[in-house]
C-alpha cells in the first residue's frame, strides 16, 4: 500500500512547500513581520495548522542561506530543553557557563544564517500541573535578554490562544511581546477548496465531479461551521485516500 500524500497530524516542514496550499495571506504576513520584529507571537484554535504555518509557510519564503530554524517544546522544562536545543544545533561547542546571548551568537556564526527559535506548543508552560512560576521567571528574563542584544536572531511564539491571557505576566519584562502577533483563524472554504484541488492535482489524483465531491468534503468537515480547521481536513483527506485504496 502506498503511503498516503496527506499529512494526517504530522506538520508541514519546508520539504513540503510543493504541497503546502491555502495560507498565502498568513504566509505573506509573517515573512513582512520577520523584517520588523526579533519576537513574534502565533497563536489560533488547535487544529489552526500553526507549527505548519511557520515550519513550511514562512521557512520557504526564505533561501537556504537565511533560514536555521530550531524547535524547541517544553518537556519537563523550557529552559533546559532550550539550552539543549540550542547546543544540539551547535557546530562549535557551546561554553558551560555561555549566556543566551554568547550561545545564539556562536551558531549565527557557525552557519552565518539568522537563527529562529520557535517556541512549539508554547501554551505548556502554562498548562495547571507542567510550568511553574521560577520555570517561567527564568525562561522570560532569558528571552528578554536575547531580544535586548538585537542578534541575527527571531523569536517566535506559537501558542493555543485560550492561554494568550497568561502572556501578561511576560509583558511587564518584554512591553513589545504583543506588538507583532498573528492569529491563524480556521481556512475559509475558498482556502480549503485550494487545499483539496491543488494537493490532488498535484498527486494525479483523480476526482470524480470535482466541484461537488470537493464542496461535500468541506461541508462534512466544518459541520456548518464557518471555517476549516486543516488538521481536521488533512485527517478526512486521509481516510478517504486509504478508503479508495483498498476499495
């Protein structure tokens, strides 16, 4: 059986910008952000495609030699996992007693391309249960530390926006922690109807009455709603794909 072109909950990575269709205008707006800001924040309902956004959208907006991305997820704690992102990206190794600002400056001049740290699932840290508040006191001076240097280097945030409110403690260390912000609102039908004819057409797979069978897949995945979420989308496009296979 071959393997399904749909993404199923796995984001998109810059190897996919072939396939990676409906979020020009999001796309459009990070890629301006990352010229005026060293901190962005991203954030939308679960489902939005948020981490695809940025690890495909924008990453394919830029050439190779302007893009060194590393991803970075909280664990059992943002700091050190941080601190082992960043020495596991390091050609040169990094100093026991590095500061953020010497760590980031040695990888820029590893590879002479701007470092991006993008903080996934950053909501976690303020889950009830996994972040605590010297977890977060360290992790916040530590950034506003960065931001300060004004390094070859962005920030980003990507975070669920039922926990944006829990940001206001950051803001009182980094004021300009909302002054650029996207939310990924769900695909409108227009988007999700490129999503579906654009991937098929680009797999050779074809689509018995094209307009009505792609108008039913979205109204079957929205439920009435006004908008797509992608990962709901690319979860159905799957099961119909592996349906057809075995039919």
């Amino acid at each position: 059986m071959p393997n399904s072109p749909f993404k199923f909950l796995d984001p998109y990575t810059k190897e996919d910008e072939k396939i990676f269709f409906g979020r020009d205008y999001e796309i459009e707006h990070l890629y301006n952000m990352a010229f005026e800001a060293n901190l962005i924040l991203v954030y939308g309902e679960s489902g939005t495609g948020k981490t695809s956004l940025i690890r495909c959208g924008l990453a394919s907006r830029f050439d190779v030699s302007d893009w060194n991305d590393i991803l970075i997820r909280r664990k059992n704690d943002i700091n050190r996992s941080m601190w082992q992102a960043i020495r596991t990206a390091a050609r040169t190794p990094i100093k026991e007693n590095a500061t953020i600002v010497e760590a980031v400056e040695s990888i820029f001049l590893d590879y002479f391309k701007p470092v991006f740290l993008i903080f996934d699932q950053f909501e976690e840290l303020f889950i009830q249960g996994m972040g605590r508040p010297k977890e977060r006191e360290a992790f916040i001076q530590t950034i506003a530390e960065l931001i300060r240097a004004d390094l070859k280097c962005k920030v980003i945030f990507v975070m669920r926006e039922e926990y944006l409110a829990k940001l206001y403690e950051f803001e009182k260390v980094i004021p300009s922690l909302f002054d650029f912000r996207l939310r990924v609102e769900p695909m409108k039908y227009a988007d999700a109807y490129q999503v579906i004819e654009r991937t098929c057409a680009y797999f050779n797979i074809e689509i018995d009455s094209p307009e009505t069978a792609i108008e039913q897949i979205i109204n079957n995945i929205s439920e009435g709603k006004s908008g797509v979420q992608l990962s709901y989308l690319q979860i159905y496009l799957d099961k119909l794909y592996q349906n057809a296979y075995n039919n």
